[in-house]
C-alpha cells in the first residue's frame, strides 16, 4: 500500500459491538400479545441491525485500516455514516430484545433460567475463549480482546470486548426479572439514571460503558411493550422530519461540544429509535418482499454477531490492502465507495453458511447447550 497504514479510530474502541438474542425470542416474539399477534417488523428491524453492526466493524476495524491516504474523504464519510448511526444501532436493538423478553420476564425461574440465563452465559464465556485464540494469530485486527487469563476472568464478570452484547443480554434480564415486582416506569428510569454514570468512571472508552447505557432500552422493551408497540403504529411524517431536523442539529451541537459520547448516545437515542421504529414500519410497508429475507435475518442473529467478527478477520487477512491508485478513473472510486456495503453482506452471508454446516455435525455445541437440539440460530 502506497503511503502510511491507517491507525483505527481507537485501538479499543467503544462501538457497540454486534448483537444477537437468545433462541428463546422465538416463543417471546409476540412481545406480549397473542401467539398469533407477531410483530413482523420487530424481526425485520432485528435483522437490519445486525447488517449494520458487521457493517460497522467492517468500516471501523477493516476499511480505515486498508484503504490509502489517498482515499481519506471517502473513510471519513463512512465513518460519519456509522458515527451517526450509533444512536440508533445498539439502542433500538435492545429495545427489541426486551420486548421479545416481554412474556420471559413473567415466568417462573425454572421456565426461564436455562434458554435465558445459562444458555448465553455459556455461549459468551465459550466465545469469549474462542476469539481470544483467534486474536493470537489475527492481531491485525483492531478489536477488544482477551489477552491472558486474567483479563478473561475480568470480562466474565464485567465485558469489554466485542461480545458484550451476550454479556448484557444475561445481566439485563436477570435484573428485568428480579425488579419484576416495582413499577415498570421506576425500573426504566433507574435503568437512566444508570446509564448516565457510563460517563462519570472512566469506562468510556470500553464497552463497559456500553453495557450501562444500554439497560434502560432492554428495561422499556421488557416491561414497557405497549409503548413499543405504539411506536410501530404511529404515523406521523411531518413529526418525523422535525426529529429528523431535531436529530442533525443536537447531534451537530454534541460534537461541536465535544460532550462525552456516552451522554450524547443517550440523548439522541431519544430522538432516533422512535424515527427507526418508523424508519422500519414504513419500509416493510413499501417493501413487503424484503420483510421474508429481513426478518428471517433477525431471527438468526446470534451466529452473525459471534462470527462476524473471525470472518471479518479471515477477509482482513485476504485482503490486505486495497489499491493505493485508481486504475479506472470512475469505477475505482465507486468500487470503493461500495466496498464497505458489499464486505459486510459477504460477511454476513458467510456466517450464515458457516452456521447451518456446523449445526448438522457434532459442532453445532458452539451454538448452543451440548445437550440442546438445533435451533433456527437466535
């Protein structure tokens, strides 16, 4: 590559990290309705934003890593792109986990431990191992890893790596259940009152601080479904554009100021997931043969969250680097200005592929419980 290596934008970063959900969403998706009464875009919405997730870390931890100098505006604007969205991403999932929680959170323990508490627990500290293997030999990569057995005894008992979203999933719903009893409204504004320290301990820069934030939108999904649900049933476009506006211009105003990003986050998130709940409704609408491939995406996340990022590591290997000079004047420009989008599906897609081979061998108790059947994936 022509030209110095990019650093990344953090060696440990606090991008959200990819997400999956329990396989026991699939007897929760009704979000406490009916069996029938399911939620089509909540898994439409699942699926999006785990694309966007691997799109994430395909920009932050790949692309500004091999893309040259020369191309500098073209990985500041998809930084911007994945910047913008993180108020978005990772809020309006746990939002759809909770409310996939929804009927979990009343049941009796003994329902419920297994598929939502020992399951991703062990899915976690399984692949909290496996990555840190993989990251002896994938060093390039620019990632939150264990490094010795210390720091994987610390990341069992509070996260810092990229799989902290199994992390907060167990701890979350532990905390839904136990604080099943007190008021719905004092238990989501506890989980605010949490997230507001996540920029008080010098945990920011960690997912750490993620994991704080992050509670008061499973906390609402969970015990507030209703609220969800009238979200995916408002209608109002103009109102939209103004919080469209509302969101340029706080979010404008956040990084002129330099405010911490776990308070900006929390801020805009205010703004963004009712405009992304919208965002979703509308497009299954519009786009109603997308709803299948989109929804069934949202109902296999947890492979894509736990193999993206080893894949992503494999292709950063491949690659290497991308040309330093356009041997076409117009399609190199295009080429890689596509390039991010066209990675993350090709990552995507081949976690998938990966998951439904090692599911129909001895292999699939890296996805779930030894002694569990085969689930869809999530």
């Amino acid at each position: 590559m022509d030209g110095r290596r990019r650093p990344p934008s953090s060696e440990r970063p606090n991008a959200p990290a990819a997400s999956a959900a329990s396989s026991a969403d699939d007897r929760d998706r009704s979000g406490g309705a009916g069996e029938g009464d399911r939620l089509g875009w909540a898994d439409v919405g699942k699926g999006v934003f785990i694309v966007l997730v691997v799109l994430h870390h395909t920009v932050s931890k790949h692309y500004e890593v091999v893309t040259p100098d020369a191309w500098d505006r073209l990985v500041a604007a998809w930084a911007g792109v994945t910047l913008a969205l993180k108020p978005l991403r990772m809020p309006l999932f746990f939002l759809l986990s909770g409310l996939f929680a929804t009927r979990a959170v009343h049941r009796s323990w003994g329902e419920v431990l297994r598929p939502r508490v020992v399951r991703p627990g062990y899915l976690y500290a399984l692949w909290l191992a496996i990555l840190a293997v993989v990251f002896t030999h994938a060093r390039e990569l620019p990632m939150n890893r264990t490094r010795d057995a210390g720091e994987y005894l610390a990341d069992l008992l509070f996260a810092t790596t990229g799989l902290w979203y199994l992390y907060a999933t167990v701890v979350y719903f532990v905390l839904v259940r136990a604080t099943r009893s007190l008021d719905a409204r004092l238990v989501v504004a506890l989980g605010a009152l949490l997230a507001t320290t996540s920029w008080v301990w010098p945990i920011e820069a960690y997912n750490r601080g993620s994991v704080l934030i992050h509670f008061v939108y499973f906390a609402a999904g969970a015990r507030l479904p209703g609220l969800v649900r009238r979200l995916g049933e408002w209608r109002g476009t103009w109102q939209v554009a103004l919080l469209v506006a509302a969101y340029v211009g706080l979010g404008a105003v956040l990084l002129a100021s330099e405010a911490p990003r776990g308070a900006a986050t929390l801020l805009l998130s205010l703004i963004a997931v009712p405009v992304g709940v919208r965002a979703i409704v509308a497009a299954v609408a519009a786009w109603p043969r997308a709803e299948q491939v989109t929804a069934s995406l949202g109902r296999r996340t947890l492979p894509i969250y736990v193999l993206h990022i080893p894949v992503l590591a494999l292709l950063h290997h491949l690659v290497g680097e991308l040309p330093p000079v356009p041997t076409v004047p117009v399609l190199a420009p295009l080429a890689l200005a596509a390039y991010p989008v066209l990675a993350a599906l090709v990552v995507t897609a081949a976690c998938l592929l990966v998951h439904a081979a090692a599911v129909r061998t001895p292999l699939r108790w890296l996805f779930e419980l030894p002694d569990d059947g085969p689930r869809r994936g999530n």
